[in-house]
C-alpha cells in the first residue's frame, strides 16, 4: 500500500477586489470542480465565463493561454466561506491533535492573496484561527473527565530571519538545539483556560507584528506569523502524557525580491522572506517525494517549525490567488509552489 501523505494542498481563489473589477483585466483561474483548476484557460472559455461579454483588450506580453489544468486536494472558489474551510479541512485536525498528532496550517501566497483573511478573516466572517481554536477548546471540554489538557499559547514573528515574540513584544530570540530539538530560546508559553483568553492572546500579538495583519498596503506582509497552541494531554486513568502542537502560519507575501523597488533594507526584508519561504518549499517538496534528508536547518521558520512538519504531522497548506490577470505572475507562482507541494 502506497504511504499515505499527511500533507494536503488546497487552493483558495479570492473574488475580485475594487481595483480589479474596474480595470480591464481578464480571469485567469476557472474552477472545474472541487479538487481542480485550469489556469490560463482560453478566451473561449473567458467569453463563457463572462457570459458574452468580450474583453476589448489582453496583454500580449502575457503570450498565448497556458490552459493549464491542475489538481489539488481541494479548489474553493470565491464563494466558499472561511466557515467551509474550518469545516473540510481545519476541524479533522483539530480532531488529529487531541489524537496525538502535531498539525500545522500554512497560508501562502502574494501580498493582498487573502492570507490574512483565511486566517484572521474579517468582523462577518471570523477566519480559520478563531474557528479552530473555538472547536479545539470545545472538544476538550467534552473529553475533560478522560483526560487532562494543559494548554499553553506561544505567537512568534520570523521578520528578516529574526524571531521575535509577539506577545511580550520581546526579541528577537535565539534558537539552539537540544535533544528535544529545536528550542526558542526565552520563550515562556502563556497558560490559556477558555477560547476567549486564547483568542485574546491572538489580538494581543496581531497588535504587535511589525505591520498590522489587516495593514492592506503593499508595504506589509514582509514577516511570517506563527501561531502555536502547545497542548499536555494527561490520560486520568494511566497518567500518560503527551504533547501536542498545533500550529497556524500566516507566511510573508511570495512576490519575488526582484520586483521589490528599491534596495537597502526593504531588499534585505525581500531576501530573507524569500529564503525561509524557499526553504519551506523545499522541505514540504521532500516530504512530499518521501525523501529521509529534509533541510530544516535552512531557515528560522523551518527550524521553529521542525517538529511539526512531516513524520506523523498533518500539514494543510492553503494557496491563496485571484483570478485577476492582473496579478498573472503571482497567481502562476502561487500555484507552481502549491503544485510542487502536492507532487508525490
Ligand atoms: P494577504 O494577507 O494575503 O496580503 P488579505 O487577506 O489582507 O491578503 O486580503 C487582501 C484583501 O482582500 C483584504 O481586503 C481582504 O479582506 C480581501 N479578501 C481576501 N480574501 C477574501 C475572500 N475570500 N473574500 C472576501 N474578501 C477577501
Ligand atoms: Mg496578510
């Protein structure tokens, strides 16, 4: 029986934003059904897509349809709901976690993708976090006379490969190794008893990254966040202990350095994103291939993220895009990255 992969790819289309509905543009992702995509699909299809409605002008420069057709473990088109996703692809793990499993939840994808939004979300529409974490102290209160669960809350910022703690504003720390692996060094867990005080500590450090998460400007975005619940479960009968982590990433835009204008620092930040976020990239594609080598020690974020990624972990990454050709580049970078995520 071929190994079962514990990392899954979903991909998730925003809908148009202002700026997108009224320049002239065309869609460059139609979705064909629940798991696949074609991106770059004809103007044929376009015209069916608009139902008629010709587009006047396309980019040459953009050279002919690409039309490629592309599978992934699930597509959720623009009308699919943070609560959608919560309820196919975040609840199971909440499920693997209080079964022993270190999960972890990656959102990738340019500045402006929807990262955010499928994490934090919006005041309608509270985002995978919030919903997780509501499930997840839901269903401990439910196994309470089993087991005891002592949770601990840690929210880390990776900004130009430094680690910083975003709830005590302090940083930026070390890491070193140590037979349990890898150690922040300084980092003291914050004890959490409800959802709401967890939930509390998610604003407190969304307060404190070095651009507001909702921070809509081109210029945000440069850091990863990683939210982390750290979890003892006691069994009452036996004493058993283990523990457990779930982890939710909302990483730093993917948009290359080189279109970053400018040099100096804001190069530096471009650089370094690109390089955790490469080193990201290639473990989950070696974990993917089943290889034995995976290069954590690449970056900081693949180091902090080294016990939950691969072996028994569940991974769900999340590639975010618009359908916009406006945003042609990232959308087909976006999708080779979540593509090379998938191959096994
Ligand atoms: P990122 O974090 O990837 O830079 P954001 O999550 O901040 O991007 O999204 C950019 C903008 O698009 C925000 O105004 C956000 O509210 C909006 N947006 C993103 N995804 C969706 C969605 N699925 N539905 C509605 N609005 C969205
Ligand atoms: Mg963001």
């Amino acid at each position: 029986m071929p190994e079962q992969t514990n990392i899954k790819v979903i991909v998730r289309v925003r809908p148009y934003n202002q700026r997108e509905t009224e320049q002239n543009q065309r869609c460059i992702i139609k979705v064909m059904d629940g798991s696949s995509l074609l991106f770059d699909p004809d103007e044929e299809d376009d015209e069916f897509f608009f139902q008629g409605a010709k587009q006047q002008y396309r980019d040459i420069s953009k050279r002919t349809n690409k039309k490629l057709s592309m599978e992934f473990d699930r597509v959720y088109d623009t009308d699919r709901t943070n609560e959608d996703l919560f309820m196919e692809c975040t609840a199971p793990l909440v499920d693997a976690v209080l079964d022993g499993y270190n999960c972890s939840v990656f959102v990738y994808g340019a500045t402006g993708a929807g990262k955010t939004y499928t994490m934090l979300g919006s005041e309608n529409s509270p985002g995978l976090t919030f919903l997780t974490m509501r499930d997840l102290f839901e269903k401990i209160q439910s196994q309470q006379d089993i087991r005891k669960f002592d949770v601990g809350v840690s929210y880390l910022e990776v900004y130009n490969e430094q680690v910083m703690n975003l709830l005590t504003k302090s940083g930026p720390l070390k890491l070193r190794e140590d037979s349990n692996g890898v150690v922040v060094s300084g980092l003291v867990l914050q004890p959490i008893y409800s959802a709401d005080e967890l939930l509390h500590m998610l604003r407190l450090g969304n307060s404190n990254r070095t651009q507001h998460p909702t921070d809509s400007n081109a210029e945000s975005s440069r850091s990863h966040a990683i939210f982390q619940v750290h979890i003892r479960i006691t069994d009452h009968n036996t004493g058993a202990k283990r523990s457990v982590k779930l982890s939710m990433i909302d990483l730093a835009g993917s948009e290359r350095a080189a279109s970053t204008k400018g040099l100096g620092m804001r190069f530096k930040e471009g650089a370094s994103i690109n390089k955790s976020l490469l080193a990201l990239g290639n473990c989950i594609n070696k974990l993917a291939d089943g290889l034995k080598h995976i290069p954590y020690r690449d970056s900081n974020l693949t180091r902090i993220l080294k016990d939950s990624l691969g072996g028994n972990c569940r991974t769900l990454m999340v590639a975010n895009v618009s359908m916009s050709s406006l945003t042609y580049e990232d959308t087909y970078n976006t999708l080779k990255y979540a593509s090379r995520a998938k191959k096994i």
